[in-house]
C-alpha cells in the first residue's frame, strides 16, 4: 500500500530552543562515526529551493504525486514538458560549501555515512560517492513496464529530437526538477516511449505518495545503526521517509543533532537543534576540527 503524501505539517507545541552555536555540533562531530541525514535545504545555496522553507516550491507548488503520474497522460505530458527543462537546470548546477564540508567530514573519518532525501546529485559531485539517495536521482530514467534503467541525458535527446520547436522558459525551478510552464506549451509537448518496450517512462525517483524500495530503507537503517549519532543537515523531517531515521537514532539512545533554518518535525528527538545557513556553519564546522586535530597531534 502506498502512504498517502505528507505536504505540510505544524506543530502542535511550542517551539523548542534553537542555538547558534556550534559548540554541541562539534563535540558530537569530533567523536567520529556520526551518519548524515541531509534534505532540500542543503542544496538551496546551489540555486535550488527547498519545499518547504522561507521560500519554498510548496507555497505555490503542487509537485507530482505517484498515483497522478501513472494514472494520468495528461498528467505524464505535464510533467515531462516542465521536467524537461527544469532537469537542465539542476543538472548544470555545482555543490556548495555545505556539500563540500560533508564529503570534507568523510574523508577525515567524522561522517561514517551519508543519507541524502535530495535527488540532485550533488553530494556525489562534491565527492561523497557513497551517498545512499533515499529518494533516488533525477539523472536516471526507469521504464515502468519492463523496469529498464537509462541514463537522462539519453532521454533528453530523445525528447529533443521529438520537440525540436519547443520553446519554453524554466522559471520557479522546484526541487523534484519541475519547473511553472504555461498550459499551451505543455499541451504542445510530446512525451517519449521506453525505447525498449514502447513503455512508461519515469524518472528514477520517488514521488509523493510512492514508497521508498524496502532493501534502500533497511540499508539507511544499518547506517544509523553503526553510527555513534545523527546529524540532520537542511530537512524539515515532514515526510515519515526522513522522520523514521531520527526516531529510530533517538530511540537507540544515539544524538541527534539539526541544523536547519526554522523548525522541524523531528525537534523534540533533537538533542541540540542549530538555526544556520548550512554552507557557512558546515564550513566553520571543519575548520573548528581541524583546529582540534591539529591541536592534539
């Protein structure tokens, strides 16, 4: 059965005490072996806006939802139409200083692993390759009938050559790689087989409402088991896909530590909650290690 898509959420509490301080995050940090949990607001600083922040997609955007895609050419043609442009967008776009400070904590032994809900590729450009893509990646297509995988960019000249007059203007970029299009140039637009089967295309990723493939979802859970903590960079932990991480860390005892603008779904599993911009706090994070190392060498 698949979940019924989780858009928003409030909280019924009051707001707990955030920091901007970096002292708990470090001293959780320096003691190694602390898996990542990363989400939207990690990639904002890239040029691509969260869901639900300050500025987020869904204050005016309803992204597609698994069973609309499937159920629906109309909703199929709309979606590939906007996805068409808006996945140049994302894929011309670098990591940041948060990316880059991430795969910095691999490589020094900090971060023992890395769950990233975004579907942007960017981690793995920053140089953690091993990055688990809970939601999966923009840059692969699946057909849906004979479940055959191929690379975008094979997609996106296929699509080309089947539109070679569309015209149209990515605007409002949205983290799923959707982008607003005017209905006359989306009904214009001409969707593409699986060049295999003749079947549905769709892109590898998990849409609202479709569930995470069971093996993906048990190999996040044996990453946060073999971590001392949990550190959660940029999510509002809305969706129960992200949620279920913290609680099952918090419930085996582990830190967790947030950072993130505003508040989030999983606070109260939160041993210290940092309000940062992720670029700069992460990149303050390594040199404040860096620092210590250096110290006790």
């Amino acid at each position: 059965m698949r979940t019924r898509p989780t858009l928003s959420w409030t909280s019924a509490d009051a707001p707990l005490p955030r920091t901007s301080s970096l002292d708990e995050l470090t001293s959780v940090v320096a003691r190694g072996r602390v898996a990542v949990l990363s989400g939207a607001g990690l990639s904002t600083e890239s040029g691509i806006p969260d869901y639900r922040g300050e500025s987020g997609s869904l204050r005016r955007h309803t992204p597609m939802t698994y069973d609309e895609f499937v159920t629906s050419a109309e909703g199929r043609q709309r979606y590939w139409a906007r996805s068409h442009l808006g996945w140049r967008t994302i894929a011309r776009a670098d990591p940041n200083d948060g990316h880059r400070a991430v795969a910095t904590l691999r490589d020094g032994g900090y971060v023992s692993g890395v769950i990233t809900q975004n579907v942007d590729g960017l981690h793995q450009a920053a140089g953690t390759a091993d990055a688990v893509e809970l939601h999966g990646s923009l840059d692969r297509v699946v057909c849906l009938d004979c479940r055959r995988t191929s690379p975008r960019a094979e997609l996106d000249r296929r699509l080309r050559a089947a539109n070679p007059g569309f015209i149209g203007a990515a605007t409002r970029i949205n983290p799923d790689g959707d982008v607003e299009l005017p209905a006359d140039v989306v009904r214009a637009f001409r969707p593409v087989p699986c060049a295999a089967c003749a079947g549905v295309l769709k892109p590898d990723v998990v849409f609202f409402g479709e569930n995470v493939p069971r093996p993906r979802v048990e190999q996040c859970y044996r990453l946060v088991d073999d971590a001392e903590a949990l550190l959660v960079l940029g999510s509002s932990l809305t969706v129960m896909s992200g949620l279920r991480f913290v609680r099952h860390a918090a419930n085996a005892g582990k830190p967790v530590v947030i950072v993130n603008r505003g508040e989030t779904r999983g606070d109260r599993y939160a041993s210290v909650r940092v309000d940062r911009p992720l670029g700069p706090a992460l990149t303050e994070l390594v040199s404040r290690l860096r620092e210590d190392r250096g110290r006790t060498a």
